[in-house]
C-alpha cells in the first residue's frame, strides 16, 4: 500500500498537470531561404556540371562551394577571426582543385592529400600568430578543419566516374528537392516528417533522373536519392537553430556544406554498384 504521507493527492496532481500545461512547446525552427535557396542551386548546378564529359566544370562548382564554405562555415560557428579561418579553408579548397585537375589517371585523388595537408598545417601556424585565434583555439581550430572536411567531401564527388557521373547527377537533383521539403514542412506538427519525407522524395527524384538520362529504373539511383535527401537535410537541420544564420554569407556557407558532404556518400555507391 501506498504511504499516505508520500502519495499524491489530487490537488498535487492538478498543479503538476498546470505546470506541465504552462510549459513552452518546443517549436521547430523557421524556414530559412537562403540556407534552401543556396542548397537548391548548388545541387542542380553540381547535377548539370557533372552531365558534362570534362571535369572542370564539375570541379569549378565543387570549389565555389567550396568557398562558400570558407566564407560563412566560420562565422556560422561563432568563432573569433573567422577571416583566418576561413582563409585557411579556401586555400585549401583551390589547392584540393588544383590537385585534382592536375592528374588525370588512377588514383585521381592523388595529390589530393598533399594540399589538405598544407591546409592542416597553416590551420595549426595561424594561432601562432594570431591572437584572437589562440584566445578560442579549440573552437577555432574545430571550425577550420571543419571546414577543410568538408571541402574534401566535395572534391570527392569530381572522382565519380560511371555513366558519365550519372550519380553525382541524381545526388545534385536529390539535395535540391530535400530543400523543396526543408521549406515546405518545416512547420509545426509537419517537422516530424520532414526526414522521411525528404529521403522518399529523394529516392523517387533518383528514379526519375536515372529514367530521364539513361530509360532505366536502377535500385542505386534510389539509394543515391534516399541517402543523400537524408543527409543533406540533417546537415541543415544540425545547423538550423544556430542565430548566425541571420547572416547570408553563414546561411549560404549551411547550405553549401548539405551540398558537399554528400561525395563519400556518393562515392561509395558509386563504386560498389557500378565498379
């Protein structure tokens, strides 16, 4: 049996339920255009430079974004000196382009390390010299490497190589209509869906191209769709509570970054379903 002294009464009960009552409802975030905007052209921009049978094309749009990672990432963080940082990550970025437009056989990539290397190591001198960096190392440095992850997920896409990048093509598409459903759901009871929403419309949109290029329905076009709708749309939504989206440049930095950490993705079903 209960102890009277310790068993709540009904009038407890209903205060408790009051204070639950008065609390805020956890509302999602707002739409941010130009995070989506920003994802919406930078995908189909990837997916038409990818059609194309040079590499330059592909890889000039890999490293605008690229930059525009470097512009905004650091400012998106909230770091002190976001100009070095992002410098250091722009560096980076057209040293991973020059790298790869300089080797034209198997491994592609082969340079690649050398220039995010150099952008590791001035990533690490900067603070030296610098003190508004020394003053937040450890957010500094996380956002600057940061960064330089994501311009290396992004030249990994100009590695695809099957079917005249046909994936690259459906992953470009498949961003672009997450950031459709980004908008259109991110309200309230709609946020929750949000996620499987945008993976189905990226598989169906996967479908779609891979009919419209090559006249047939393929199980990776899906997967390419699905998986990068959802991961694409996590990124933003990781980043869609920060206030220095405010700022266009840091919106657009968010969006280009859901744009680019689709490569290892897409890179890695690449190869496994078609060599």
């Amino acid at each position: 049996m209960s102890n009277p002294e310790t068993a709540p009464t009904r009038a407890s009960r209903r205060g408790q339920h009051a204070t639950r009552s008065e609390l805020p409802a956890s509302e999602p975030s707002r739409p941010r255009p130009v995070v989506a905007a920003a994802s919406i052209v930078l995908g189909l921009a990837l997916a038409l430079a990818a059609g194309a049978a040079s590499p330059i094309g592909l890889v000039l749009v890999v490293t605008l974004a690229s930059l525009a990672v470097a512009a905004g990432l650091p400012r998106l963080a909230g770091v002190l000196a976001p100009t070095a940082s992002g410098l250091v990550v722009a560096a980076t970025a057209i040293g991973l382009a020059g790298a790869r437009l300089a080797t034209d056989t198997e491994p592609l990539l082969e340079v690649a390390p050398v220039a995010a290397g150099i952008g590791i190591v001035l990533m690490c001198l900067v603070p030296l010299v610098h003190a508004r960096a020394r003053a937040q190392l450890t957010p500094w440095l996380t956002a600057t490497a940061m960064g330089i992850a994501v311009a290396l997920c992004g030249i990994v896409l100009t590695i695809v190589e099957s079917d005249e990048r046909a994936p690259v093509v459906v992953a470009g598409v498949a961003v672009a209509v997450s950031a459709l459903v980004d908008l259109a759901l991110e309200r309230p009871r709609l946020h929750v869906w949000m996620l499987p929403v945008a993976m189905v419309a990226g598989g169906a949109a996967g479908l779609l191209v891979e009919l419209v290029v090559n006249g047939e329905v393929l199980l990776w076009a899906v997967l390419v769709g699905v998986l990068s709708a959802g991961v694409a749309l996590a990124v933003r939504r990781l980043v869609s509570r920060q206030q220095a989206l405010e700022h266009p440049v840091a919106a657009l930095a968010a969006g280009a970054t859901s744009v680019l950490v689709v490569g290892p993705v897409v890179l890695t079903l690449a190869r496994t379903f078609l060599g």
